[in-house]
C-alpha cells in the first residue's frame, strides 16, 4: 500500500513560511508560535531555502541581526507532488531530513514531514 501513496497524498498544504529578508529572530518567534522546527524560505511562492530551529541555535545572539537569508540551507532535497512516498522515505532516512519539501515547477505547494508521515503511515490498514 505504501507503494501507492504519493508526495500529494500526505503532503502538509497549510505551511508555515518565512523570507529571505526576514531577520533570523522573527523565523525563531514564528516556529516557537506555530510549534515547527523549520520553515521553507519562499521568495514569491518560490522555494529559495529552509531554516530550522538548528540553524537559528548556531546564529546564537546574531539571530537579532542577520537575516534568513545569510542563514538559510539553499541546496535542498525537493520532491514533486508525484513522488512517491517510498522515494520519500529514502531520502529522510539516507540524508536524516526530518522535513522535505513539495514543489511544483519551483513553487512550494506542501511540505512533508517525519510527523505528517508517520501520520500517514498510521492510517493504513
């Protein structure tokens, strides 16, 4: 069943994003308030990059004053709405992703996380 499920079947549609002129404490304040480890950076509905919680911790005191930008992973692992989920599951357990992004023709559309996934996985039969 697991071979069925593709990256549009239990990707996240409601995500949380942040910019690349946004200052490294306001991600911080917006995954604290939204209860996430990281936010896809989009530069008009474009993925450009990702921030985590990780990444904020090693800005330490400069989070005030850096942007998401100077901060931001930009050599991401995406998948297409079609991937499938086994191609997926690869990739966070290869590369040890707890978030991989869903894109189409460079646009952020979802976002798949180890959370959404085992969600997913829970539920079949």
């Amino acid at each position: 069943m697991i071979k069925k499920l593709l990256a549009k079947d239990i990707m996240i549609e409601d995500i949380f994003v942040t910019s690349r002129n946004d200052l490294v404490a306001a991600a911080k304040l917006k995954m604290m308030r939204c209860n996430v480890g990281g936010l896809p950076v989009v530069d008009e509905g474009k993925l450009v990059g990702m921030i985590t919680h990780r990444d904020v911790l090693l800005a330490g005191g400069e989070a005030l004053v850096i942007k998401v930008e100077d901060l931001m992973s930009k050599d991401l692992m995406v998948a297409e709405k079609d991937t499938p989920i086994i191609d997926v599951t690869k990739i966070m357990a290869d590369k040890g992703y707890q978030r991989i992004p869903v894109v189409d023709d460079g646009n952020l559309i979802g976002l798949i996380t180890q959370s959404s996934l085992i969600r997913a996985l829970a539920g079949i039969d």
